[in-house]
C-alpha cells in the first residue's frame, strides 16, 4: 500500500483541514496520568503470560 504524504503549508486546503482537526483534538477531554501501568491494571502483567 502506498502511502502519500502532504506538507500542509504547501496545500491552504488540506493545511485548514489539519489546523480544525488539532483545535478538535486540544479541545477534548484529558485525564493525567501519573502512572500509565497502575492506571491501566498492568502491574501484574507478565509478558509470559501471552503465551
């Protein structure tokens, strides 16, 4: 599968297309996290538990 890329200051369209979807993005709702593996229920993972 090919894949294209764009820079956004050469293409107005696609540049405001990108600004209205990184305003979207920096408006949602955040949670902080302090610690990712506590938060998530990873402390007593084991990698060999995936086998």
């Amino acid at each position: 599968m090919a894949v294209h890329s764009f820079n956004v200051n050469e293409e107005p369209e696609l540049k405001q297309e990108y600004i209205e979807k990184i305003e979207k993005i920096c408006k949602g709702k955040f949670k902080k996290i302090n610690n990712f593996s506590e938060e998530f229920g990873l402390n007593d993972f084991q990698y060999r538990d995936l086998f």
